[in-house]
C-alpha cells in the first residue's frame, strides 16, 4: 500500500486507482454499516476518496496505511452525521414553525383582509396597535424591521402586536366579526 501512495503523490493515477481497488470493499462496508440512510452511502464513499487523495501527503508513510484511511473514514462519516442532523433540525424547526403560523390567528389576518368587520376591528385600535399589525401582517415586515421603522425596542414591537391581537381575539369572542368560520345563513 505504501508504495501505491508513494506512486500516487508522484502524480501516477493509475496508483490511486489501484489503492481505491484495494480499499474500497473496506471503505464502502464500513460506511454503509454506520449510516442510517443507505442511499447515502455512495455519496459519503465518493467524499471520503476526494478527502483522501487531498491529504494523502499528510500520511506518515512510517506508519500503517489501513489505520490511517479509516480514520479519515469515520471523520468523514461524522461530518456527515452532523450536516444531517444540523438539516433535520432545520426542517424540523421550519415544519415547526409552519405548524404554528399556520394555526395562529394572526395569519388569518392576512388570509382575511376582505373580511369588513374585521378591518372594522383593526381601524378601532389604538395607531400605536394598528401601526404594528398593518405593518406586521399586511406589509410583511418583521418585527425587527417594524423597530427599525418605528424607532422603538424590538420588544415594544412585540408587545404591541400582543396586545392587538389579545383585543381582535376580545372582538372576535364577543361576535363582532368571523375569522376562520363559514357563516350559514338560515332561511326562514
């Protein structure tokens, strides 16, 4: 094996390809034992020879050669692990947050906006409070853009949007307007 990295550094592929052909059962049964999602495997192999052949001059020709590659192999397989788990926690954060705007009434707001009786609602606030939910929800700021805007703390913002929904959510309790529900009428 050393000698095939000895060829290698000198530029011989035909070296590489042999030391891959001589490692690559190893490498691939390693891999494939230690991922949970198999389809990966070949993309993971296919990084961990890249890797290789980018450090191979760091390889101490005194020492095994078997040693060392698996070392790069269970690095690689770590990083591998990291960057999907760092995506699933992304997706899980963003199905997470979908979940939540998705059932909280201020999206209903936007989806509403043709709703009179609760842009009725919205007029009625208070302009420190409807300030915050036209820019919030209509407009689409955020709210450290609305800080921004406004020129007030981040959490002014906030509890202004909180306040103003609390009262349309009063408003809505007390049968002033309809978000969400189908109004029947009844024929007499």
């Amino acid at each position: 094996m050393i000698a095939l990295v000895t060829e290698t550094l000198a530029g011989n592929r035909e070296a590489y390809r042999e030391l891959y052909d001589h490692t690559i059962h190893t490498v691939y049964r390693s891999v494939y034992f230690l991922l949970e999602e198999k389809v990966d495997a070949d993309d993971v192999v296919q990084e961990i020879y890249i890797h290789v052949y980018k450090s191979l001059e760091q390889f101490d020709k005194r020492r095994p050669f078997q040693p060392w590659l698996m070392g790069v192999v269970m690095r690689q397989i770590r990083a591998y692990r990291r960057k999907r788990w760092m995506r699933l926690r992304i997706t899980s954060r963003a199905k997470r947050l979908e979940f939540h705007t998705s059932h909280d009434f201020s999206e209903e707001i936007v989806d509403r906006v043709a709703n009179h009786a609760l842009l009725h609602a919205i007029q009625q606030l208070s302009f420190k409070l409807k300030q915050v939910i036209v820019l919030h929800y209509l407009q689409e700021y955020s709210q450290e853009e609305i800080s921004n805007i406004l020129e007030i703390p981040v959490g002014t913002v906030k509890s202004r949007i909180h306040a103003a929904l609390q009262k349309l959510r009063s408003k809505e309790q007390q049968g002033h307007f309809l978000i969400g529900k189908v109004e029947k009428t009844h024929e007499a």
